[in-house]
C-alpha cells in the first residue's frame, strides 16, 4: 500500500507539473495570441476565421488526446465533473450566456485575464479579484442559494453519463473503449481536418497555439487522473484524486481555481487550504505571461481610461464569476477541457458562450453607434 510519504510526493508533483504547464502555455498563449473572445471577435469585426480555427484545432487536439487515454485505461473519465450522469442544461447554458457577455465586457476571458496580468495590465488585476469573488459567491455564498435551489435542479438524469461515448454504449460499462478512441479519432481528426484546410493555419504561430494548448490539456488530465489517482490513500483506504480541489479527476479551468486562489492567499495560515492543480495552473499562466512580456519588452502597465471603462469591466467581471461555476467552467474549462470528454454539457456551454459573446459584441457595436 502507497504510505504517507509518497502521497505527499505525488501530491507536489501534481501541483508543480501543472504550474511547469502552465508556465509554458502562458508564454505560448501570448505569443500565438490564443485568446476565444478574440476569435469571435475576429469573425464579427473581420471576417477573419483564424484564431477561431485555432481554438477548434486546440479542441480538436485535446479531444484527441483525451479519449485515447480514456479508452487505453489510462484514466477514467467517469470520475470527472464533466461526465456525470446528471446534465444541467439550463445552468450550462446560462451560465455560459452570461460568461461569454461578461468576458465581451472585460475584455477576454478568465485566460485572457491571466495573460494580460503578466504583462502588466492593472486593469485584469482588477478584473481577476472581481471574477473570484462573484465565482466564490456563486460557489459558497449568497448566490450559491439561488443556483442550487432554482437553477441545478433543472435537469435530465441519465442512466450512464453524459459524455457521448457511454450514451452510445448504453449498459455495456465495459465496452466503452471503443466507443471512446473510436469517436474521439473520428470527431477529432475531423474537426482537426476541417481547420487545417484553411491556408492561415498552416503556419507556425496558429499551428503551435493550438497543439500546444490542446496537448497542455490532455497533460493535466494525465496528471489528475493517472498521476493523482491513489486507489487506496492510506488515509482513508478509499480512492482519492490528489491536489484537486473538487476530490475528482480535473484538468485546465480559470474561474472556480481564481476563486480558490483568493481563497488561499487570504487563509494562508489556515492549515486545511492547499495548494492545488486549479491555482498552480492559475500562477502558471500569469508567471508565463510574465516571462513572455519581460522577454519580448511588452511589459506595459496600463490602467482604466476612465469610468465607464471601468464600470463595463467590474460588470463583466462579475458576468463571468457567476457565470462561469453555473456553466462549469470557462472558454478552456468548458470549450476544451470539458469538450475533450464530449460530454453533451460541456457543448451546452460552449455553444451558450459563444453566443453570449456575440450578443456582447452586438452590444457593443450598438453603443458605439448609438453615440455616433
């Protein structure tokens, strides 16, 4: 039986292997300019598809990755938030509504958020102290009330999961595998094929954003799910997820870890909070972003132009915290973590948040006509 010792060891090697891949993809997220609201904003503002097809290849990638692993028995999906047997669709989807307006407003997502504190811009500080608190509210505090009496229980409950793969398997638990290398090759090659027909793809910086981001997922799964797994932790003698905050298989997300992140730093002397995968991720990218600015000679401090500006990000701030725990998770959270285990709910709330981003454009165009 695994001892104390090496729990504690895994545990480290848990959280410092997803702050090292983090690390890397802040500077690569910086770099190739991987950020989703830009994407939709591409394709409202320039009919540009490139950093849209982007974010897909990256999905594509990570869906790849993903299912392989799942089907070879290296990790078990089903132990995830994302394949539960209970999909809440109205939580999905307007939770992500409400993340993809807020993201319009706060100019980029949780991500985004991250990458552009690294680089000096005060304004996402702001941003990401606001996300979390909204986040922790909506996790543990007044607006937990409402989500888990009105909108959670809105819901269909399946006999297996929700993740397409067992949908299709029906009963037959023991003959996923197939279903999952199976339809992860076939959804996966397909999107990645789909993406690569475009000629702005076939270069370095999109190719490398992508596969990059798509493979740091698929190792953070890996890390969770095979590293930290312990059948038996000598604890308890009962299985356990190490350095997880929800005691389950996780891979990338940046709303409920920016919620934990303030968690920890304001209860660092409270000896039951921890470093866990969700905030090493979290310092990751910014620490990446950083590194990435100070290297290149980025590195801008920038502030608020004035008050409505800061009036539209403290609002979008707040969208997104909400929206972000009632959708399960952000634009990588849900739209690549979520969707590498193609589970119905994760395409729920990619699709609500796209959506939401592009009323927020909408919005915004208005406003900009409206004052003309």
């Amino acid at each position: 039986m695994i001892t104390e010792s090496e729990v504690a060891f895994l545990t480290q090697a848990v959280v410092w292997g997803s702050f090292a891949i983090c690390l890397v993809l802040g500077i690569v997220m910086s770099r190739t300019d991987f950020c989703t609201m830009g994407a939709v904003s591409d394709i409202v503002n320039l009919q540009d598809w490139t950093r849209m097809r982007m974010w897909l290849a990256a999905i594509a990638v990570a869906i790849i990755g993903t299912q392989v692993l799942a089907g070879t028995g290296f990790i078990d999906l089903r132990q995830s938030i994302y394949t539960s047997p209970r999909l809440m669709w109205l939580s999905n989807a307007l939770g992500g509504l409400m993340f993809g307006f807020g993201m319009v407003l706060a100019s980029g997502c949780g991500t985004k958020t991250l990458l552009r504190l690294g680089a000096g811009n005060l304004k996402s500080l702001v941003v990401f102290v606001v996300m979390g608190l909204f986040a922790y509210m909506t996790l543990k505090g007044v607006f937990a009330v409402g989500r888990v009496g009105l909108i959670d229980p809105i819901a269909i409950d399946f006999q297996t999961g929700q993740d397409l793969p067992r949908l299709f398997a029906g009963e037959r638990t023991a003959g996923v595998w197939p279903f999952q290398i199976g339809m992860g090759l076939v959804i996966g090659c397909g999107l990645l094929a789909w993406t690569l027909a475009a000629p702005s793809m076939r270069k370095a910086a999109p190719l490398i954003g992508a596969v990059s981001v798509g493979l740091g997922v698929v190792a953070v799964w890996s890390l969770s799910a095979h590293l930290g797994f312990v059948a038996e932790d000598p604890s308890t003698l009962e299985p356990r997820y190490l350095a997880t905050q929800s005691g389950r298989a996780e891979s990338l997300s940046f709303v409920a870890p920016a919620a934990y992140t303030l968690e920890l730093l304001m209860l660092w002397s409270d000896q039951s909070k921890a470093l866990t995968l969700g905030i090493a991720a979290v310092m990751g990218i910014a620490a990446g972003a950083a590194i990435n600015a100070l290297l290149s000679g980025t590195f801008r401090w920038e502030g608020f132009r004035g008050a409505e500006d800061t009036a539209n990000h403290l609002i979008g701030a707040a969208l997104m915290g909400i929206g972000g725990v009632m959708a399960l998770g952000c634009t990588i959270g849900q739209g690549i973590s979520g969707l590498s285990t193609l589970s119905l709910g994760s395409l729920i709330a990619t699709i609500a948040i796209v959506c939401g981003a592009l009323a927020g454009l909408r919005y915004q165009i208005w406003r900009v006509e409206r004052m003309e």
